[in-house]
C-alpha cells in the first residue's frame, strides 16, 4: 500500500491526566515554527536521568478483556532543574523478585520523535508531566504480580514501576506467555482542564 504525503501521518499522543486517570488524547500537528522554538529551547537541557523521574504504571483492561491491558506510564521529575526524555523506551516486564518474564516488545516504527521537557517539579504535589502509552496483547497476569523496567536510550540505568503492590503480592506467578507488548514514544502530558 503506498501512502500520500499528509495521509495517515503520526500527529502524536497528549496523555492528559485528571482524578488519578491517563487519556490518550489526539493532537494536532505542530507548525513548523513551534518546532523549530521547542527545539531550540530543549537543546540546551539535559536529558533525563532515571534519578530524576518517579514513574506511576496507570493500566485498565481493554474491552472489560483481561488478558488485554492499555494505558501509560507516566512520570514526574521531582529534581529542581528541567531535563528531556525522547523516543520509545525500552520496557522490560519483571516479576516480584526482578527475574525478566518472557515478553516480547514490539518493533517500533516511529522514526521522528520531538524531545519532550519534563519541568522541574521538587514538591510532593506534582503531577506526571510526561507519559508513554503501552498496550499488551494476550496477558494473563495479575494486577501486583509484576513490575515494569524503563530504560531510554543513552541511560545507564533504569526505573522499576510495579503495578500494584507487588511487594506482598501472593499469588499465582506471572508467566508472559505469547504476551506483545506495544510502547508508544514518550510525549507531553496535557494540563487537567
């Protein structure tokens, strides 16, 4: 299939955050001048270290289907200076002990991805400001059975974001199976309205 210029073009993912909720929102196409002042303003930042982010896993089955799960990961940057996050992260799914379960991420196929500015953001009241939609197909795991590894290309490190308490989780082990799991680019959070 061949595709037409501004056909079916990526225009990108807002998540928007309210009452303990993650969105996926539409947004338009930036213009080339908003661009070209984001770009310049993010060159002169840092890009995000995993100790400067807490990361929160908001995850709801698809269709009322248990074995499929969407939503995002979405993160904060509690350091007192602004820093970027850019692309798709890596993201590894693990047990309660840290062992990798056997899940497969699937290509990505995003090639221009914006850098996204993570304000700065030290006080216990702040909000995810950034976030990556993820989606499985064929899962079978429990809520609090598992734990997400995000890793952004250019770290050295990375971030554990359980879902749920899996600190005290008891019951049957997490297994991945056949499990896809599908990560979207990282992008800005939009305010509440």
């Amino acid at each position: 299939m061949r595709r037409h210029a501004g056909a079916a073009r990526f225009v990108g993912l807002a998540i928007a955050a309210s009452a303990g909720c993650i969105l996926l929102v539409s947004t338009a196409s930036p213009t080339s001048a908003q661009l070209a002042t984001k770009a310049s303003h993010s060159r002169h930042l840092t890009q995000c270290s995993p100790s400067d982010l807490t990361a929160t896993a908001v995850l709801t089955p698809v269709g009322n289907a248990s074995s499929a799960l969407a939503g995002a990961i979405a993160f904060a940057n509690h350091s007192s200076s602004a820093c970027t996050l850019r692309g798709v992260p890596n993201v590894t799914v693990v047990n309660p002990g840290g062992q990798a379960i056997g899940v497969s991420q699937a290509p990505d196929f995003v090639r221009h991805t914006p850098r996204v500015t993570v304000p700065a953001s030290p006080s216990s009241a702040r909000l995810p400001d950034a976030g990556t939609s993820i989606t499985w197909s064929v899962w079978t795991c429990a809520k609090s059975s598992f734990a997400l590894v995000v890793k952004f290309a250019g770290w050295s490190g990375s971030i554990t974001v359980p879902y749920g308490s899996t600190a005290s989780y008891a019951g049957t082990p997490c297994a991945g199976g056949q499990a896809s799991l599908y990560v979207g680019p990282v992008v800005r959070i939009a305010a509440p309205s």
